[in-house]
C-alpha cells in the first residue's frame, strides 16, 4: 500500500513539474520606453537635437496603450507583441517600433514597448516634375497635433498639366476618434476645374481578431474632368454625389473569413452624353464572401533603409449582388465578381505575389460591363544589399458601353513619355528594378541607385493586343531615404529615363517613394464593381 502512495506521489510531482515546464510566463509589468525624433542613445545625435526636438510634441502615451493587443497579468503571447510592433508601425508616427520582453523570474516578464518618434510637423516646398509636366508649391503637414495622433494638411500647389495652375488640398483624419475604434476622414480639393469633398467614419478591422467592421462616407465633386482625343484634352463637365456605407462580420483570428455586405448610390449630371460611365445613377446592392491569410517577417532594403513588415499568404472574395437604375441613363443588371490573391517566398530569396480580378453583368443574352485585371510581381534578393523587383499589371474590358479612359504615362509607370500622350480603354505595363541599398548613411539621409525598365501599352476594345504598340524605356536613378520618415515621405526619387522611342534622354524624373513596392499586401477589400477606374486628369 506504501509503495503505491509513493508511485502516486512521485507521479503527480512530475506532472506538476511537467506543466510548469511548459507554463507560459505572465507579464509582470508594461514599460513605455518612448524616444524623442533626436535621442542623446542614439548614433544620430548632434549638438542641434534639443533645439529640433523641442519643435516636436511627444506622441501621447495612450495612443500607444490603445494598440497594445495585452495587458499586465495575461500570459505571455509572442503572436500578440509582433501584432502590436506591426500595428504601431502601421500608424506612421514612429521611426522605430520594437516590443519584446525582459525575463524577471523564472515565471515572469516585463513587455517593453519602445517607440522614437519621427518629426510629425513637415513644413515643404512641394516639386515634381516628369513627363513634360512640372508641380511646385508648398505644405504644412502635421501628422501628430499636439500629440494626439490628428493629422492636418494644408497644401497649395501649381500644377502645369493642362494649365490646371493653383491647386488646394486640407485634409484632416483622425485614427481613433475620442480613443475609440471609429477614424474619420475629411478632405477637401478644389483647382479652377474641379472640386472633390469628402467625409467618412470607418471602424475598420483594426486587428487581426476584430469581429466587427464598418463604415460610411459621402463625396461630392463637379467640375470638369479632361478627356484626350488625339493627344489633345477634351473639358467633360460634370457634377457627381455618392454615398457608401458597408457592414462586414469577420469569423477567425489568423486565417479569417468575412461576411460582408454593401450599399452605395451615385447621383450624376454630365453635360456631354458620349461622357456616361458606366454605373452612373445607380444605387448597388452587394454581398461578399471572403478569406484571407496574412503571414508577417520583418524586412529591410527591398524599398527602402526602414523595417517593413512583408506579407505573404492569400485572399479570395465572391462578390454578387443587384444594381438599380435611379433614372438618368441608369441600367439596372445582376452583376458577378470575384478576386483571388496568393504570395510566397517559392525560394529562398524568391517571392511572388499574383493577383487576378474580374467582374461582369450578367443576365442578359450578353454579358456587359466585363472586366479582367491581372497583376504579378515579385523580388530577387542576390544580397542583403541587392534586389531585383518587378512587377506586371494589364486591365482589360469587353462590351464596355460607356466612357473609359486609362492612360500611359509616368503616373502609370512608363518614365521618359509624356503625360497624357497615350490614352484607351485597355492597359499593360511592366517594370523591372535593380535596386542597391550601399547602407550608405550621412546624418539622418540614406542613400541608394537603381537601373531601371518600363514597357507597356494602351489599347481600345476591338482592337486585339498584337495590333498595338509597346513603349519602352531604360534609365537609372538615385534615392535618398530619409531615416526620422516612414512611408512614402521617407523617400526622395530622382529618375533619368531614355525613350526608346525617341532615343534621347527626356529629362529628370522627382517625386517621393519608389514606383512600386517590391512586396503585396493582402487586405480586406470592401465588394464593389469592378473596372471603375478611369484617368480623368
């Protein structure tokens, strides 16, 4: 009888001891380690930073423990510090974001979450220039009021494209309205041919665990949009109002699907008949079916000198649903789509993203309103300092009764042509980089080359792919990555492209971020028709 207490005893003693081994540890403590734009820890100080960071507010602690995914006394969970490192990026107010831990016992750690602001006050003199059109003007950009995570923009800007001249910009977001889960978003756009205005409350689907998203927003823009018969623009006048809103149930907390339903409505006036697009005065009623996969690894030098969070995974949606005609040339039809997405790393340093949409009226003896667009790219990496990146994209569409315009030009990716030059209803383009990342640093500035291809193509309905010409350009070109930035800000592009066509140098190419990423991201995607995009100026 002894000996079988005993065997109990020493039994449970190895289960207990068992369990403990795999116990995970509990966060004892949250610490906040928040850095100023200048820190005196950092490598990039000099003997100006006080006088700079004073010109900055510090970001508010709350706005940092409202995207914390954890809280003191939960089990520690690596998934839920990652997703927080990521979402903290996300908001574009730091320069750097890590959260890891610090063992304090055999069963506890504390999570520290550090964050170095970027300089959230951006005062600049605004210039582009490409494709025979040159932009200059100024901006008043605040990212961060007072701290609070407010982004206000003020900008004024002299555009050359057809004699557009001075154009104004305010806009105004907030990503968590009075520390809940609702954004909202404003802006307002006017130069003498158009106006745009804007609003829109959202609650998005802010983590990888929430169940419920939604939101709803209204524009109303008039003006004249430009169209180019010949090369030469064409005034559409027009005045268009819309209302969205959409409600979205998501099941899941990794591999995730959603039910998601849509509501919108355009009411529009054109003057010009032959201007109709397609769902003009029309109210949609859509229903989605959707799924998606997001796996995250932090990279660095394949866009940029900043830690990116690269995606790879998938995401499909069914979208179908009922279009209603409000009178005014409205066509009311059943309509069908559908759009899947995959990425990888299919090697090593091998990765592909691959995309394919497509969407249709149906019902009818014929289908109307069809539309395919496929788009591909991906990266090499040949060093930690070395990538090859490029991507695909062609939009194509049948039976389209109604106006489309896409053009070809820098916008577009086709550096060294002129804007607006080639125009249809049809597009392809590609593009190719070799991108260098020297880790050359100066100060807060990085620096890197790249030697680039372009080539693509428009086209109209009827008119079969081997009947139109291609275009091409190769060139080379100079970034500077400036490293207190994230995302697009972060980067200064000089481009110097060769026309092919024209076998000369066409001039320099500036603008901010790089042409394309090098990477995918797949994200929910609220239903809607496809193929409504249409380049109007």
């Amino acid at each position: 009888m002894m000996c079988r207490l005993l065997s109990c005893s020493i039994l449970i003693l190895l289960l207990c001891s068992s369990v403990d081994a795999f116990a995970q540890p509990v966060i004892r403590d949250i610490v906040l380690d928040q850095r100023d734009v200048f820190d005196r820890r950092h490598n990039d100080w000099f003997f100006a930073g006080d006088i700079l960071n004073a010109f900055h507010t510090m970001t508010k602690p709350y706005l940092i423990e409202d995207e914390l995914l954890f809280e003191e006394g939960d089990d520690l969970d690596t998934v839920d510090l990652l997703e927080t490192e990521r979402n903290l990026r996300r908001t574009g107010l730091f320069s750097a974001v890590r959260v890891y831990t610090e063992p304090v016992g055999a069963d506890s750690v504390d999570v520290v979450v550090y964050c170095q602001d970027r300089f959230s006050l951006r005062p600049a003199i605004l210039f582009g220039t490409g494709g025979g059109i040159t932009n200059i003007g100024g901006k008043v950009d605040e990212i961060n009021v007072a701290g609070t995570g407010t982004k206000i923009l003020v900008q004024g800007l002299y555009r050359t494209e057809n004699d557009i001249g001075w154009e104004g910009l305010v806009q105004l977001y907030q990503r968590r309205l009075f520390r809940t889960e609702l954004s909202l978003n404003a802006s307002l756009m006017a130069n003498q041919y158009r106006t745009d205005q804007t609003l829109g409350i959202t609650r998005p689907f802010r983590t990888l665990s929430t169940p419920v998203a939604y939101s709803i927003s209204g524009t109303n823009a008039f003006g004249r949009d430009f169209a180019y018969v010949n090369k030469q623009p064409i005034l559409l006048p027009f005045h268009q109002r819309s209302l969205n809103t959409w409600i979205s149930q998501a099941y899941g907390d990794r591999d995730r699907l959603f039910m998601t339903g849509s509501v919108s409505a355009d009411w529009v006036q054109r003057t010009i008949p032959s201007s109709r697009q397609a769902f003009d005065n029309t109210a949609r009623l859509l229903v989605a079916f959707s799924s998606i996969r997001q796996n995250f690894q932090r990279s660095v030098f394949l866009n940029g000198y900043e830690t990116e969070d690269l995606q790879t995974g998938a995401w499909g949606t069914a979208v179908m649903g009922r279009v209603f005609s409000m009178g005014n040339g409205g066509e009311s039809m059943w309509y069908i789509g559908g759009q899947a997405e995959q990425s990888a790393y299919v090697a090593k340093d091998v990765y592909l993203f691959g995309r394919v949409g497509a969407g249709s009226r149906f019902g009818d003896r014929r289908a109307k309103y069809t539309y395919l667009e496929v788009m591909g790219l991906g990266h090499l990496r040949i060093s930690p300092h070395v990538v090859i990146a490029a991507r695909l994209r062609s939009q194509t569409a049948w039976n389209w009764s109604a106006f489309r315009q896409l053009v070809l030009d820098n916008d577009a990716g086709l550096r060294g042509y002129a804007a607006n030059q080639l125009a249809g209803d049809n597009r392809l383009i590609g593009n190719a980089e070799f991108r260098w990342f020297p880790d050359w640093k100066v100060w807060i500035l990085g620096l890197s080359g790249a030697l680039f291809y372009d080539g693509g193509t428009v086209w109209n309905q009827g008119t079969g792919l081997n009947g139109t010409r291609f275009h091409h350009a190769v060139g080379f070109g100079i970034r500077f990555h400036n490293l207190k930035a994230s995302g697009e800000d972060a980067t200064f592009r000089f481009d110097f492209a060769y026309n092919l066509d024209e076998r000369r140098f066409t001039g320099i190419i500036f603008t901010t971020d790089q042409l394309f990423s090098a990477f995918g991201q797949h994200q929910f995607k609220v239903p809607d028709v496809f193929g409504r995009d249409i380049d109007v100026e």
